[in-house]
C-alpha cells in the first residue's frame, strides 16, 4: 500500500483514506467535546448542588429580632416579694410580653386580633424573660427594653421568603400581620443579628428556636465510639493479614468477608444493629454508644483496606534489615513497619470517619431519629446526629426549616471538606516514595 | 462507682502495674539488663496485660449479664399473681419498675408492691454495682501481683506479651467473619418469622403490597398484602435512571480525563469529581425533594406532562449524579490498566484517538467496565437516603419514570421507623426485604469482583 500510495493518487489506499478523513477527524473532534461535556456537566451538578444549598441556607445565620419594652411588674411576677425561685420561675412571663405587645399596638382590641399579635414574638421571648430575671430579680419593678427573637412566620417575611404580592389567603402572614411588622420596622424596632441560637440550641418545634449543637454532640460522641472502635480493630486486622497471617482457607474466608462487607448497603448494618445490638444485648436505643458501634462495623473494611494498603508500601527492605540486626518478627513490625505505615492508616481513618459522619440511613433504623431537645451528655445519654437532624428538618413543614436544614447542611459539608483536606495534608506531607 | 470512673481507675492501676513490673526486673539482677532474658519494659507490658485483661473480661461479662440476673431475681420476688404474667406484660412490669427506680415516668398507677420492687431494684444495683468495682479491682491487683512476684531473670516476657499480642490481632481479624455472621443470623431468623406468617411464594411473586395491618381483626383489609414485586420493580426503574446518567457520564469522564486530559487537569478535576461521592446522601436527597423534583414537575406542568412530585425520575436522576465519580473512579482505573503497547498498536496503524478508544481501548476494558458498573448497580440498589426522602410510599407497579414508586429500601425504613412489634409481619417484612436485599447486593458484588480479578489477571 505504502508503494502505490504516491503515485496513483485517484484509486490507492492513502485517497481512500484521505477522503474519510475529514469525516474521522470531526468524529473525534466530536468524541472529545462529548468528554469535555461530560466533565463539565458533572462539574455543572456540583456547583449547582453546592450554589443551591448554600443560597437557600446563608439566610439562616442570621435571625429577626424584635424590640419590645417589658415592664417588669412585681405584681405580675412576685406578688408576695418572697423573690424564691420556685416563684420565679413559674411566673407569666407570657403575660409581660403579651402586654408590653399591647402596649405597642394600642388599637388592637379583639380577642382574636390580640391573639394573632401575640405571635408576631417567638415563645422563646418567654423562656428570655424568666431566665433574666431569675439570673437578676433586681430587674423587677423595672422597664426594660430587650430585643426577643420574633417568629419564624416573620422571621421569613423579613428574609423576603415570605411574598408580599401573594393574594392574602395564598400567604401565610394576612396583610394585618404585616402591617403591624412594618410599624414595627418603621419605629426600627426590627433587626437581624447574627444567629447565636443555631449554633448553641437544640432541636425544637419552633424553627426560630431550633439549633444543631445537641446533633453535632451527638455527632461528635457517636463518631468519638466509632473511633475508639474501628480504629485499634481495623489496624489491628491489617496488620495480621498482612504480616503473620499464613495463606490457608481462613484468612481466604476473612479476605472476602471484608470485600463483601465494604459493598454491604448502609442500611443492612441497621437491620444487624436493631436485632442484635438492641434485641439480644438491650443496649440503649438512639444513644451515641449504639449508633457509634454500628457506625464503626460499617467503617470497619474501609480502614482495614487503607491500612493494609499502607503495610504493602511499606518496602520489604526494612523489614529485612530489622529482622537482620536480630529484632523478632513483633517487634519488626511494631517499631520499623507500623511508624512508617501509619501516616497512610490515618488518612484512610479519617476518610473513614467522614463517611461515618455523613451516614443516615443506619442510624435511622437504631432510633436516633427521635425528637431530642436535650444536647446529650453521655454516650449512654439518647442523641440524634447532624445527618439525622437534616432529614428530620427536611420532613417538617414550616418554611423557616427550609433555611435550618440547608444551614445545617452546610455545617455538616465544612466538617467533610477539613477532614478530607486534613486527610489529603496528611498524605501530602508524610507520603514517603520508596 | 460509676463505670467511667472504674475504667479509668483500671487505666491507672494498669499503668502502676507497668511500673512495677519494669522496676522489679530490674531488681532482681540489680539493674544489669544484660542478664535478663527481655528487655525490662517487656516486664512491665506483661504485668500491664495481667493487670488489665483479666479485670477487663471480668467487667465484660458482668455488664452483659447484670441486666438480666437482676430482673430474674426481681421476678422471683414479685407476688405469685404477677409472676404469672405472660412474657411480655411481665417485661412491661420490669420496665415499670425500672423507671420508677430512676425517677421516670411509669405507665400505670404505682401501687405498693411496684415500689417495693423498684426499691429492691435500686438496692441490687447498688450491691451488684459495688460487688464489680471490688471484684474488677481486686482481680486487677492480685494478678498484677501474680504477675509481679512471678518475674524472674529467665522469664521469657517478650515472647508471652507477642504472643498476647498476636492473639489480639487474629481475634481482631475475625470480627469481620463475626459481623458477616451477625447480619446474615439477624437478617436471616427474622425473615424466617416472617415467612412463617407469610408464605415465601406470596412474598415473591405477588403484586399487591400494603404492609398496614388492622388493629381489629373485623377492619377492612385486616390482612396486610406482602407481595414484594412492585418494590422491586420501583428500585429497578430507579435504578436504571441512575445508570442512564451515571454510565455515560462517568465513563466518558474517566476516558477524557485518563486518555485526553493534560497531568495539569487531571489533578483538578479528578478530586472536584470526588467531592461527588463525598457529599453525604442525605444531602443529595434534600436536593432531590426540593429542588430537582419540583423543578421536573414544573418542567414538566410546561410540556403539559402530569408529573407526580415524587416522580421515580427525580430520585433517580440525583441517584445518578451521585453515582458518576463511582463509575468514573472505576473505569479510571481499568481504562489505565490497559497496557500502554495497545494504544501504541492502535496509532501506529493510523487510528484516530477516538478511534482507538472504541475501537481498542473499550474492548480490552470492558469486562473491568462491566464490574464497576455492576457495583454501580449494587450500590444504588442499596442506597437509601435519596429514595426515603425524593421516592414516595406508594407501591406502584409502573415503568412510567414520571408516576410516584417506591424502592426496598423505602420500605425497610418506613417500616422500621417508629415503633416495632417483633411479633407482627409488619415489622418482620423488613427483615425479609433486609435479606433479599443483602443476598442481591452480595451476588452482585461477587460476580462483579471476579469479573475485574479475573481481567486483571490478563495484563498483569
């Protein structure tokens, strides 16, 4: 072909194939655009999903606040002077907000206008209120003038989630309500603050009350079990497989069993926990402990994979030299090969547990899906976790969580995102070439 | 004392033992370490490891077992009428008494014999409390000094303490054989409960499922309907969306980033895809329901197509998106496991590169593409997450990707969320779709794993 190709041009090889080539190269210029498309369009989703969670989430750092003046009145509160906390606490404080509110708008009169006023304040302004003054009781008698957080329903509207130009029965706020919000942000009266409660509070019901600190303890705990568990047991594993374990059937066995339980669905490692873990060991349902030990079974192959991954890089030179100045086969390993492998162990570690820290679907079906004000204290102590709290805010109606889950969800990607730089600074600044 | 407490005493108590081992070698041949048969710290390991592990396995078992001996001996000393209760009325009871004793809330009235058992609950705590401190305790120094006393210039304590410590590592290594074990007893006694209530056949091949179950035997549908095919076939429709987006994506991703792709931009892109299968699923989930399922809806309301606003598209198309870097990462790694003298071949007879890609490279990789993409497969048949949350409840048997299904493990969630009552098939039906489940994935992972093994073998 290579002979005929110069000199009769019109029926060789080389026309045939320069006629065709047009066509080939655009079909690779095709096949390239379809790769780039392909990059990009995944590339695309992740800045949509990234832009999408946090524009609906920013608002959610900050919170509406309203000024009100509250008159501290003794007769109201303490009517005998005792000034003992028992009094105190079980004072109406919903009473001094409910009139200093009346105060504001002298022209409201009817029953049920009043009661709709009254929700312009979250019911956390009560709980402010009485730990104020339980904190000073010098504050009775007096007037104050305190900023209370305001409901969600205006929190919202404050936010512009709320849409003024909705015909009134489409809003959730009627245009009374509203108008009496905009008397109130005339008088400046109304201000957004830096929102402390998300970062410090619990769950509640009332989005303005809510905050992700109990799950992030939570969080914190049950990834703390999962450490102390996964991590001694999955080196632990890696290390005898890798060093002393003979090849015979067992370890054949235990290989595959990792295998397997590494592509095992998150959800089966709920179902294991639920009937033994629960059922046969009757150990506390929705507690960090329970959900730390399912969590660490889950995380259990991708340690033991990293880590055995780490031991084979090591080069069998050291091990040699070690065993050569007399070291025993133990102390080989524990002093020469497990230092130099163990930058790689904790890389795989932490990458393990910021899948842990990200897992839902087990947790759900071990009862940490509860309703749980309370920040735990204890790993015995029941617990929802951040991943948890995002489905349960996600499953409630009100509008205000909208902003709640996407705020906790970009809390829970900042703690993925250091600990995979952290994981990826690790590899960076210890990997060693041999 | 408080269990913390005790541990943490144990920790002290294990570190002291250390001491005194180490400083006894040391004494017997007055600081000539020469003459030992191990180095001193060898000493102090082992009267560590006899001064914990022993106290340790004590405390375990204690724990495991304290629960139960103290409701049976709270039972033996409930009246006659009481302890002829049926099982779980009885369990009941001891719950009763249990939250009574820890200042709870009970269910019924407290009468006087529920307070005096709660009141010999409280005391047996209290004994079999202070029994475990001193019998953890005491085991703990009186093998430390065991231990102590036992050293002498020939004991071998290097090879006893790696001898403990191989021990250690293989039962470490079987915890894996154990947890396979766990799940499929687990998985397996509870589906056989309910193939009892239900039969198998009915199960498999029915194509009516509604899991709720009347309270009253006389309400209509008294009997809920497990027929698990609609199930199936919802996680089936999901799961080829999914594999629509994710397979070409992914695929094309990976060939573009391993074959075209200067070094530069490979190590920019290849970690931004990464970060795709980083992103927890429940946030993906959130994303589907309220973003991309509306947004389909409205899509579609605009074609004038009717679409459900759970339809199986949504949960599907964010499944898939999920699942690219999966795919992706996969085929990265099999496309460069093709050898470089393939490629080399293919140019020097003058192909294009898109030319020896589909022409070379794909045929040589593609058994490695098969399995990845049959993990691919087991993993979104598993995924839960995006499915409870974009998914409905509703078991339509449909292939319409824009009507409302629902998936396997919708259900198990559904059906296990919120209270369970092990002796109804409510409950237990999720143990049965657990097993098929698990017995799926592992099929799919098994063929998909031997089939990438036994490709590599060729290049290799």
């Amino acid at each position: 072909m290579s002979q005929s190709a110069p000199n009769a041009p019109n029926n060789s090889t080389a026309s045939r194939v320069q006629a065709g080539l047009k066509k080939r190269y655009a079909q690779e210029r095709r096949f390239r655009f379809y790769g780039v498309l392909a990059i990009t369009l995944s590339l695309l989703f992740l800045s949509f999903l990234f832009f999408n969670i946090s524009s609906k989430g920013y608002t959610a750092f900050q919170q509406t606040f309203i000024q009100i003046d509250v008159h501290f009145d003794e007769n109201k509160i303490d009517p005998d002077g005792t000034r003992d906390s028992e009094t105190l606490s079980s004072a109406n404080y919903g009473g001094l907000i409910k009139s200093s509110l009346r105060s504001i708008f002298p022209d409201v009169k009817k029953r049920k206008d009043k009661k709709k006023l009254y929700k312009l304040l979250s019911p956390g302004a009560t709980f402010q209120l009485r730990e104020m003054v339980m904190n000073n009781p010098d504050l009775i008698g007096t007037t104050a003038r305190i900023w209370v957080p305001a409901d969600d329903d205006y929190d919202m509207l404050m936010k512009g989630h709320i849409d003024r130009t909705l015909p009134e029965n489409e809003r959730r706020l009627k245009d009374q309500d509203i108008a009496w919000f905009d008397h109130l942000i005339e008088s400046n009266a109304v201000e957004k603050r830096f929102n402390l409660t998300f970062f410090t509070a619990g769950d509640s019901r009332e989005p303005e009350l809510a905050g992700i600190w109990g799950a992030l303890v939570g969080s914190l705990l049950t990834l703390f079990i999962t450490l102390i568990i996964c991590f001694p047991l999955g080196v632990a594993t890696a290390v005898y497989l890798e060093e002393f374990a003979p090849q015979n059937r067992w370890t054949d066995l235990i290989e595959v069993n990792i295998n397997n339980l590494a592509a095992v669905p998150s959800i089966i490692f709920g179902l294991l926990g639920l009937a033994i873990f629960i059922n046969v060991f009757h150990l506390p349902r929705s507690a960090p402990i329970l959900g730390g030990l399912v969590l660490a079974l889950m995380t259990l192959p991708t340690i033991i994979i990293a880590s055995r991954t780490a031991l084979k890089s090591v080069p069998p030179s050291i091990r040699q030299a070690s065993l050569g100045i007399g070291a025993s086969k133990m102390q080989t390993v524990m002093f020469h090969v497990l230092p130099l492998a163990m930058p790689g162990m904790l890389t795989g570690t932490i990458i393990g547990m910021a899948q842990a820290l990200g897992e839902t679907a087990p947790l759900l079906m071990i009862g940490m899906v509860a309703f749980i004000v309370d920040i735990p204290a204890g790993v015995t102590d029941p617990a929802t976790v951040l991943p948890v709290q995002i489905f349960l805010w996600a499953d409630s109606p009100e509008r205000a969580f909208v902003e709640k889950t996407s705020a906790a969800i970009m809390v829970l990607l900042a703690f993925l995102i250091a600990m995979n730089s952290l994981a990826i600074f690790l590899r960076k600044r210890f990997e060693k070439r041999w | 004392m408080q269990t913390s407490t005790l541990i943490l005493l144990l920790l002290t108590l294990t570190a002291i033992a250390y001491q005194f081992g180490k400083r006894r070698s040391l004494a017997i041949v007055s600081g000539k370490v020469k003459k030992l048969h191990s180095l001193p710290g060898y000493y102090g390991y082992l009267t560590a490891i006899w001064c914990s592990v022993p106290a340790l396995i004590i405390f375990g078992l204690w724990s495991a077992f304290e629960s139960t001996i103290i409701a049976h001996l709270i039972v033996s000393n409930l009246p006659e009428t009481l302890q002829s209760l049926s099982s779980s009325r009885l369990s009941l009871f001891i719950n009763d008494i249990k939250n009574l004793a820890n200042g709870g809330i009970t269910s019924g009235e407290v009468d006087a014999t529920i307070q005096s058992a709660a009141n010999h609950y409280n005391n047996l705590r209290q004994i079999s409390n202070a029994a475990l401190t001193v019998l953890v305790l005491g085991t703990a120094i009186g093998c430390a000094a065991f231990a102590v006393k036992n050293i002498s210039k020939e004991k071998r304590a290097r090879n006893e303490v790696e001898f403990s410590v191989k021990i250690f590592l293989i039962i470490s290594s079987t915890i894996a054989i154990f947890t396979t074990l766990g799940i499929v007893l687990s998985v397996l006694f509870e589906a056989i409960r309910f193939f009892k209530i239900v039969p198998i056949t009915e199960f498999l091949f029915s194509t009516e499922w509604s899991p709720q179950m009347a309270i009253r035997a006389d309400q209509v549908g008294s009997s809920g309907a497990f027929g698990s095919i609609p199930l199936f076939a919802g996680t089936l429709l999901i799961t080829v969306i999914a594999m629509c987006i994710a397979v070409p994506i992914g695929l094309m991703s990976a060939l573009y980033l391993t074959e075209y792709a200067s070094p530069k931009f490979r190590t920019v892109a290849k970690p931004l895809l990464e970060i795709l299968a980083g992103v927890p699923t429940v946030v993906y989930g959130f994303f589907a329901a309220l973003t991309v399922a509306p947004m389909i809806r409205d899509y579609g309301a605009f074609l004038g197509l009717d679409v459900s606003s759970e339809s199986a598209l949504a949960a599907g198309v964010v499944m898939g998106i999920m699942i690219i870097p999966f795919v992706s990462s996969l085929s990265d790694d099999v496309i460069n496991a093709v050898p470089q003298s393939l490629r080399d071949g293919a140019y020097g007879m003058g192909a294009t590169k898109s030319e020896t890609i589909r022409k070379v490279i794909i045929p040589a990789a593609l058994p490695g593409i098969v399995g990845g993409v049959l993990l691919a497969v087991s993993r979104a048949i598993g995924e839960t997450m995006i499915v409870v949350m974009a998914a409905g409840l509703a078991a339509n048997l449909t292939a319409n990707p824009l009507e409302t299904v629902t998936t396997v493990t919708v259900q198990i969630v559904t059906l296990l969320v919120g209270d369970q009552e092990f002796d109804s098939p409510k409950t237990l039906a999720a143990f049965a779709l657990g097993l098929i489940l698990f017995m799926i994935t592992l099929t799919l992972n098994f063929i998909a794993l031997h089939i990438v093994r036994k490709y590599r073998e060729q290049y290799d």
